[in-house]
C-alpha cells in the first residue's frame, strides 16, 4: 500500500506502524497527504536518532512524544510514540497526554475516534482491532469506544467523514453523540471551521448534513433550514465543484451557500462557524444574487452590473450556485453567461476605463472633482455607455461641456 521509501523509513524506525487517515486513505486508494508513523517499544532519543537519519526532525512535541520529520521526497511526516489520553478539563487542550511506547497497538488504537481511523499499517500487514476495514467497506461510521464523548469535536469530525466518504452512522454511535449535545460551547470556533470547511470538501455533504439531524446537533446551527431539496442542491453543488475542478475558498463558499436562505442567516451562521472573511463575503453574494436571472431584461448593461455587483463573487460563480439550486443551468442564466463571455467578464469584474491620468491629460487638476467624474464615468460604463477609451473620451468631452 506504500511505496518503498516508506517501508524503509519503517525498517528503520523498528516496531514501527503507519496510524489514523493514511491507512484509511490507502485503502480506498487515496492519496496519503499526511503520514503518521507511531513507534513503538522505543524512547524519545532513539526516535529522535533514527529519524535524523532520513532528515531534518522538530522536536517541539516532545512533552507529547511528537516529532515532525522533514523527509526529503515524502515531505512533512509526524513521528510519535504511542500515548494515553485522559480528559482533565474543557476544550481539545483539556487532556493530560502521557507518552507509553509499551502499550499494545490495540490500546493504542483505542484512544482514537472512529473505526476507520484505528487501523495500524506496519512491515506486518495490517493490524485492524476494531475492524475498521469492515466498516469502511460498508460505509459505517462506528466510534471505537465510550471515551468518544471526552471530544465532542469528534461529532463534527463525523459530519466531515460522512461527506468526505459517504458514511452513514451506526445507531449506537448516533445515540453517543446525541448525549454530548449539550457540549457544544466547549468547541473551539476555529475548529468549528475546519470541519465545516473538510465538510465541504466530500462529494456526499447531504450524509453530513444528515449526520447533524440525527445526532441533534442541528440545533446549533439554527440557520440551516435541512429539506429534501436542500439535500439534494447541496449534493449536486458537489458534483458541480468535482466536474468543474473547484476546490478551496471557491468550493466551500459554493458549498455553504446552499445551506442559506437569506442574507441575515448567512452572516449569522457564517459567524457561529468563525468562517473567514473572504469565504464570508463570497457566500453572501451568492445568498443574495442567486435570482439575478430572474430579476430583468437581460442585456450588455444589466449584466456589466453584475458583474459589479457580485464582487468578490464572478458571474461564473454564480452560475455554478444557480446550476445546483435548480439542478440545471437555466436559460436565463446561460444567456447572461453568453453575454458576459462575449463582455470579457466571466470569470472578472469590471475595471475603470476612465482614469485619474485620462483627466490630468485633458488638463483638469486633481482635486475633489476628481472623484465625481470618475463615479459618474464609472456608472455610464456599468450602463454600457461606453465600452472602451475612445468611448470614455467621447462621453468625458460630453460630461465636460454639459
């Protein structure tokens, strides 16, 4: 399942086992983005010794029993001696971690969230104590123990792996996780966000989606409104992205448009969640514009305001948001595609023809007239008065004289 430059990082480490979402990932063959390796029967300095074999090591986990080993061909890879977890306060910081290279890899395993995640891959084989494999195969979520409930997160990292894998939650795991319900306050809002944002990165977000109602942790997003259709644009809002390759802030900004009716639930959800600005103010103009091809006549002008209007958002953008909600591109919507093509402005704003320098040239000088011209000349080319320079020109000599 991995190459050779792993396995001989491995036969060097010794007892040493591939843990968590790297053997989940090769298995459905995925692409091993981060790697954990766990070694065991060792200490801190003969890990730290062998590692430095094969490149740079940062030791700043120590306390933890965690380096980073910064492999010259496999990039970063976390490195740990196996540990106990042991809850002793509130939040992901509130646990006592304590290194133990002598635990079995069932117990070791045993601290982890779910099944799918508590496989071990060593020189070996595969070690499967909670038989995760079997999960996966069927699209099981199963939480690997009763201490799931010392991280509540671990109920949004669910919703994450339902849409990231198409998962569908075992009865006892739901009830669990309906019994931390109370315990959202204990999150992290930046975390909030990063399941949130892995969420939006599955090809199934309406599992997701489902895992919050089941679980009642839809309660703490009383902004989404979860109905069949809801389900299912959120679904093929997905399918839009992987078809069309859109990925990082553009996905996720498709993908949580969906799940708001109107401008003031989305900057309220959007809030609760610590989602960025940027992503923010993406997903809000999609929320607001998404019946601009329903609005009026659609012509050169109306379209050049769009364009204006939906920035950051590009009238590509929207019409992918518009494909999802209506499960097909209306016509409306393509022909202001066809005219923002033939505009230049598909996947742009548009920019000021008319310039502070176009107005020194005609010899005016810079002062607070300067700013009046350049919004009235601005707004006639948002109403295609003009379309290029000698345009401007012309409408500038008129403005002038009149």
């Amino acid at each position: 399942m991995f190459n050779k430059e792993v396995i001989d990082l491995l036969s060097a480490l010794g007892k040493a086992y591939i843990v968590g979402g790297s053997v989940r990932d090769a298995i459905l063959g995925l692409p091993a983005k981060d790697l954990d390796i766990e070694v065991f029967n060792t200490d801190w300095e003969q890990l730290v010794t062998t590692a430095s074999r094969f490149g740079s090591v940062k030791t700043v986990g120590k306390s933890f029993g965690v380096a980073k080993l910064q492999h010259p061909t496999l990039g970063e890879i976390d490195l740990s001696l196996p540990r106990r977890e042991n809850r002793v306060g509130v939040g992901h910081k509130g646990f006592k971690v304590t290194p133990d290279s002598n635990l079995t890899l069932a117990q070791a395993a045993s601290r982890r969230d779910f099944t799918i995640n508590a496989m071990l891959w060593g020189l070996d084989g595969l070690t499967d104590p909670f038989f995760g494999k079997s999960d996966l195969e069927t699209r099981i979520l199963r939480h690997v123990s009763d201490k799931f409930v010392e991280d509540p997160l671990r109920v949004l990292r669910g919703m994450q792996f339902c849409s990231r894998f198409g998962l569908t939650a075992a009865p006892e795991t739901v009830e669990l996780c309906r019994s931390i319900a109370n315990r959202f306050h204990e999150l992290s809002a930046d975390r909030i966000f990063t399941e949130w944002q892995k969420w939006a990165k599955g090809s199934h977000p309406s599992k997701g989606l489902f895992f919050l109602v089941q679980t009642g942790w839809i309660q703490h997003f009383p902004e989404i409104t979860i109905t069949n259709h809801a389900l299912r644009s959120v679904d093929i809002a997905a399918e839009v992205c992987n078809r069309n390759n859109i990925t990082g802030d553009a996905r996720t900004a498709q993908l949580l448009a969906i799940l708001c009716c109107n401008k003031s639930d989305a900057r309220t959800f959007l809030a609760r969640i610590n989602c960025p600005k940027l992503i923010a103010e993406k997903v809000v103009s999609l929320v607001v514009n998404h019946l601009a091809h329903c609005n009026s006549a659609i012509t050169p002008a109306s379209v050049t305001r769009l364009a204006h209007k939906l920035v950051p958002v590009t009238i590509q953008e929207l019409a992918w948001h518009v494909e999802a909600i209506n499960n097909g591109l209306p016509q409306a919507m393509q022909d202001i595609l066809d005219i923002a093509r033939s505009l230049g402005l598909v996947n742009s704003r548009p920019e000021p023809i008319l310039l502070g320098r176009h107005l020194v040239q005609r010899g005016l000088k810079p002062g607070k007239d300067f700013t009046r011209i350049l919004d009235a000349a601005f707004q006639a080319q948002l109403d295609c008065v003009f379309t290029d320079l000698a345009g401007a020109q012309d409408w500038l000599t008129k403005f002038l004289q009149g």
